[in-house]
C-alpha cells in the first residue's frame, strides 16, 4: 500500500510542530540527544538556548507549512507513480536544507566564548 503523499507531509508537519516547541520554548537543557547541536550551541547554556530557540521556531513554522500544503493539496495531489511526485516527495527535504542553513548563519553570529 502507498501512503499518500499529504499524509507523509502532514505527519513530518506534526512531527516538527510536536518536537519544535519544547526548543522555542527554552525547555530543552544542554544535552547530546535533542536539540540543534552545533560547536557553537555547546561553548556556552546563553548559546545553546539561543540556537535552539531560534532553530526551534523555524522548525515550527516549516511544520505548519507542511501541515498547511497537506490539508490544502488533499484533493489536487498528484497520483501516485507520477513523475512529478518525486519532487514533491523532496521538498520537505528541502525546507530542512534551509532552516538548516538559517540556523548556520545565525549561529555564526554569536559569540566564541
């Protein structure tokens, strides 16, 4: 059985929302298990909350976007085995690519202490 395509992006929307919250919110302590970890993020507790808040919100918002293509291409989705559905089936890849990159450019900004 082939699962639809707006259910895969709904789940990864949910799944985004569901484990970006705790990150926006702050609650999420120095760990080596959950959370954005970068050589920045570990040098200090003001840098790892400041990442992963950051990070934490676009995680957010790309998971409502999801959330928001799958309830809106319910219907207009394209069948399975089109040849266009591969790429489709990539952009979730894609929006993770860039917050990924945002994250980058943001931790850059902070300090080496």
């Amino acid at each position: 059985m082939i699962l639809p395509i707006p259910y895969v992006f709904a789940g990864i929307g949910l799944l985004l929302v569901a484990t970006s919250i705790p990150l926006a919110l702050r609650r999420v302590p120095m760990n080596r298990w959950y959370g954005v970890r970068t050589r920045k993020a570990y040098v200090s507790e003001e840098n790892w909350y400041a990442i992963n808040a950051f990070g934490g919100k676009l995680l957010f918002v790309l998971g409502l976007f999801m959330l928001a293509v799958a309830w809106v291409g319910r219907d207009i989705w394209p069948g399975p085995r089109n040849a266009f559905e591969m790429l489709v089936t990539l952009a979730p890849l894609a929006g993770i690519a860039l917050v990924l990159a945002a994250i980058g450019l943001y931790s850059r900004q902070l300090p080496e202490q």
